[in-house]
C-alpha cells in the first residue's frame, strides 16, 4: 500500500490556478518542495488580480508572488507544472 501527499499552493489569477509552491510527503518519509516563477510580474496583472495576490499573502499561506532568493535553491529544473 502506499500513500502519497501532494500540497499546490498558490494564486487564481489571468483565470486560472497559477502554482507558487509544491510540498510532496509520502509514506516512506520521502518529501521536497520545490517553488515555481510565475510567467507574469506582479506589474503585469490587473488591478483585480494584483488584490487577489495580496489578500491570498496576507490572509491565506503567506507566500510572495515571486519565489524570493532563497527560495531559488527550490526550483525545480522544469518552469511548467503538466496536470
């Protein structure tokens, strides 16, 4: 038997889910994370989206919309997340 975690966190903005972070844990002790760059800057989003990043920080997990430097260790070698 085996069994697996996997936590996606991120933004909902330019109508879709845009993954910030991913944590993996599994049965065996087996876990990482890995932070993603986002395609857009935070001066590139609309008014709307740019309150959504804010309220998602401030009031739901606390990451920044762009991984911050020393999150760049937890980068994977890939840019896109294939669902």
């Amino acid at each position: 038997m085996s069994c697996h975690r996997l936590i996606l966190e991120g933004f909902f903005v330019q109508k879709k889910f845009q993954v910030r972070e991913m944590d993996y844990y599994s049965w065996n002790d087996h876990f990482g994370r890995y932070a993603f760059v986002q395609s857009a800057t935070l001066n590139d989003l609309s008014h709307k989206d740019t309150k959504t990043v804010n309220f998602a920080k401030h009031k739901i997990h606390g990451l920044t919309y762009q991984p911050l430097y020393r999150e760049r260790e937890l980068m994977p070698k890939i840019n896109v997340l294939i669902m």
